[in-house]
C-alpha cells in the first residue's frame, strides 16, 4: 500500500514539473542585469514588462499595462493593471516603474540596457496605476523598451550595492514563475505563482538542471528526462532512432538569432580593413552550413533580421576567394614568412562553436593565416574574454529583434565594458546615421536607414557574418496546449499541461 502511495505521490511531482535545461549557471536573475541567455531566460518567467510582443511578434501588446496611448509624438501613458501583485503578496503600482527606471539611468548600476532610455526626459507617476513618459525628442523604439522587467521598489529602495545585491539570486518579481531554489551548477527550481494576473500556470514546478556538456543534455533529453530541448543538426539526422519521435514533437524554423566571428578592433592588427576583407573572403560560409547544419540552417548575410523591415535583400554574402584574399594579406604585409596569427576564442554552451571555430582555422590555413582556438566555458568565457575586451577574435552570437536597435551594437558609445559592442566598432558615419534614426518614427523611411546601416555594416567586416541556425525544439508528446507561432512556443506556457509518464 505504501508503495502504491509513493508511485503515486511520485507520478503526480513528475507530472507537474517541466523539466528543462540551461548550459550555464544564471549570473544575476535581474532583468536590469540578465545579459547572458541563462539568466535572461530564467529571468523572463519571474518579471514581467509593461508590454510585450504577442505571439506572432508583429504587434506591440500590454503585460503588466492593461492600456497605453501616445499623448503625442513625444509622450507615452501607460495605465496599469490592478490585479498584480508582487511574489511576496504586495501590490505592483507606478511608484515600481519609476522606481525602475531611476534606477537603470543612476551611477550605481551598469547595465547595457540603460542605453535604451537616453531618449527619456521624464517618468512621472501621475497616480497609483498611470504612468506618464515623456521623451526628449521621438524615439523609434520607444514602447519596446518598456518591455524591460520591472523590479519592487519596497525591496530595493534602499539597495546601495544593486550589482552584488543578494536580490540578484533571490528575486521577487510579478511573473507566472517564482524562484523556489537555486543550486549552482546542479538545479534552478521555479514555483508557479498562483495569484498570476493572467491565471496560475497549469504546470507547478519549472526544473532547470545546469549541464555544461551538451552530449549529456542530449542524452537525458532521449531518456525523457527533460521535457523540452533544442536539438542540433546532426543529432536530428542522424542520433535520433524511430521511437524518439514516437515520444517527442518537432518544431523546427529559422532561429532569430545569427553567429559571428567578431574582430577586436581596438587591436593594431584588425585595424586595416584590406586584413578584415582577407579575412571574409577565406571564409567558406557555404560549406559551414553544409558541414555543420546539414541544410538546417542558412548563410547569414548581416546583422538584422531576415524578411522585417531592418533587412537588406541587396547584400549577399562573399564568396570564398582565396586569390584574392593572399592579395590583400600581401598588400597588408603579410606572406608564408610574416603569417597573420590570430586567437579565436569561443565557448563550449554551445556544441556547434567548437566545431565551427575548427572549420574557420582550417579555411584560414589555406590562405596562409594562422589561427589557433581557445574554448572556455561560459561564465568565464564572459567574464574573462567577452566583457573586458581580451581578446583577439570572438566566435559568438546574439538573439535578434524583429526592431533592431543599432546603438546598442554598432555606435562608438557603447564601446565600453559592459556593453553590447564588443568589438569597439567605430564609424562616424554610421554614429550619425544611428542618431538620426532614433527619433523617425516612419518606419518606411527608417526601413531604408536600417538598409543603408546593414550595408554599410557588412562593408566595414567588424564581424564576419557567418549562419542562422534553424531553431529544432523537440517537446515531449506528454506536454498539451503548445500552439506554434512565428515566435516560437513559449508565448502561452501558463496554459501548458503534462500529462503522467507514459512507460
């Protein structure tokens, strides 16, 4: 009896836990603060924004505001819902907003996100539930950034130290998950919230279980020991055995999200454009594709999104051209006895750089460059390479927005630790027209100013541009209620179900 009473406690825990896995352990489950895609993930089931995207990412919607307008060009109201609360019971109200917001422009946080708020002139709490944001000239982006996590003003108000602050572990937000428990290197427990404003989640528990190595991620996602995973290529072709599909659904579409070999261009070495060029024409991209992604992927041509407004069709990719290349090495000053040396440094979160970075040191090889590889693991990877700028190359990749905001990447301002352009990209030009872009609110005429930047971008090789991997989720047959959209499948899990194991 007792043993029929623990199969079924036992069956019951299994079924109201989704099980997931993440590569690396969160830095900081601060939204402010949540740069790397760990933390950012984990962190977007805690908090919620303003507004966010609905489920075909085409058109702006409310989250935690039941209502917004512009007042005119330059002024924004957002009315707030009166339904939420935070974690720990207290109401969400406008006094959290401005609270947010203050502390995103103060000197006691660096935070790459602050960056979207220059335009702001005022935030103003007009009364318990409305908030009034008025710009200092027309901002393009202006209600996307109000997607941002809010954070409790009654938690935090009196926080000196909002970078090492405890809260950064133990969070409390407004979102459809709260945080139960988080081990380090082992397992990220998340607790549904059952005073959601939307509805409490049908799924109890959220599991992330941190697995540096992706072969073990991939083989406790075929034993069914994770409910949800992302599967490569190679796996999908030719690892994968008839029942694992009579166990699993496949959902599979273009990523929104490119990789890249970024050049450190503070360096004297990648200075000259004739080397960076060299550089793009030994590149294969083509046979990267074909090696890594078998058809599973595509040749990424620049930094937007493919089929929105910010993509320029015009731009192809160069193809490989190894005379050439030799050319302007030796015009550069290089040959077979002054070689071109360089370190490419990447992380292994993800099973496919390793191998993409062996590729691009072979292909390098033939054009004379010499290249060798350093692979770390992903915190340290951040923390030691990417952030402070040691680095002579960087094999990396970043999520893609359907409104790209090229001052976070690509303007000389942002060429500072902690922010988003790593590579110290810095064109006047390209300063300019970014600027000028930021307060047209036309999108047919910013449509062409985001073509123009693409081109120019592309032209100038701070990074090379290499794929667009497909996004290949697989998601246990026990889990109901998933609607696929453009945006992939998260965009209803609060409605998600689990079924009992089926043996």
């Amino acid at each position: 009896m007792r043993l029929v009473l623990f199969l079924l406690i036992f069956l019951n825990l299994y079924s109201s836990t989704l099980h997931l896995a993440t590569s690396a352990n969160p830095s900081r489950l601060n939204p402010l603060l949540a740069t790397d895609s760990s933390s950012s993930e984990i962190a977007g089931f805690i908090f919620n924004g303003l507004v966010k995207y609905d489920k075909d990412s085409s058109t702006i919607i409310g989250d935690l505001a039941s209502e917004f307008w512009y007042e005119n060009n330059t002024t924004l109201i957002f009315k707030l819902k009166k339904n939420v609360l935070w974690h720990d019971g207290e109401k969400f109200t406008a006094k959290d907003v401005l609270f947010t917001y203050k502390t995103l422009i103060s000197a006691n946080i660096s935070s790459p996100y602050s960056a979207e708020f220059r335009f702001v002139q005022n935030v103003e709490a007009l009364d318990e539930y409305r908030v009034k944001v008025t710009y200092k000239k027309p901002y393009f982006k202006a209600l996307e950034t109000w997607m941002m996590g809010i954070l409790p003003e009654h938690i935090l108000k009196n926080e000196k130290n909002m970078m090492n602050s405890s809260f950064n572990t133990n969070p409390i937000g407004t979102g459809a998950y709260r945080l139960e428990r988080l081990e380090h290197s082992k397992n990220i427990i998340l607790k549904a919230n059952d005073d959601y404003f939307e509805g409490a989640p049908k799924i109890k528990r959220i599991s992330f279980h941190v697995i540096a190595d992706p072969m073990t991620r991939f083989l406790m996602l075929k034993s069914q020991a994770l409910d949800v995973g992302s599967i490569e290529p190679m796996q999908f072709e030719r690892q994968l055995s008839a029942d694992f599909f009579d166990k699993f659904n496949i959902y599979e579409e273009i990523s929104h999200s490119y990789t890249y070999l970024g050049f450190n261009l503070r360096l004297e070495k990648f200075k000259n454009p004739k080397v960076r060029q060299a550089l793009s024409l030994a590149i294969n991209r083509e046979e990267l594709v074909e090696i890594l992604f078998f058809k599973h992927a595509k040749v990424c041509t620049g930094p937007f999104l493919p089929k929105t407004k910010a993509f320029n069709p015009d731009v192809k990719a160069p193809i490989q051209n190894v005379k050439e290349a030799k050319k302007l090495l030796k015009e550069a000053g290089y040959d077979e006895n002054n070689p071109f040396t360089f370190e490419i440094v990447t992380s292994n979160s993800s099973p496919i750089r390793p191998y993409a970075a062996q590729i691009l040191q072979h292909q390098l090889k033939k054009v004379g460059v010499v290249v060798t590889l350093r692979v770390m693991e992903w915190q340290a990877f951040l923390n030691m390479v990417v952030f402070p700028h040691k680095f002579d190359a960087v094999l990396l990749g970043w999520g893609l927005s359907p409104t790209p905001d090229p001052y976070m990447f690509w303007h000389t301002d942002n060429d500072k630790k902690g922010a988003f352009n790593l590579v110290g990209y810095n064109n006047p030009k390209m300063d300019k027209m970014i600027e000028k872009s930021q307060s047209i609110i036309d999108r047919e005429k910013l449509s062409g100013m985001w073509k123009e930047m693409f081109k120019m971008i592309v032209d100038d090789n701070p990074y090379l541009f290499l794929y667009i991997p497909n996004s290949i989720t697989t998601v246990d047959k026990r889990i109901k209620n998933i609607e696929p959209s453009i945006s992939g499948i998260w965009h209803n899990y609060i409605k998600w179900e689990k079924a009992e194991k089926i043996q």
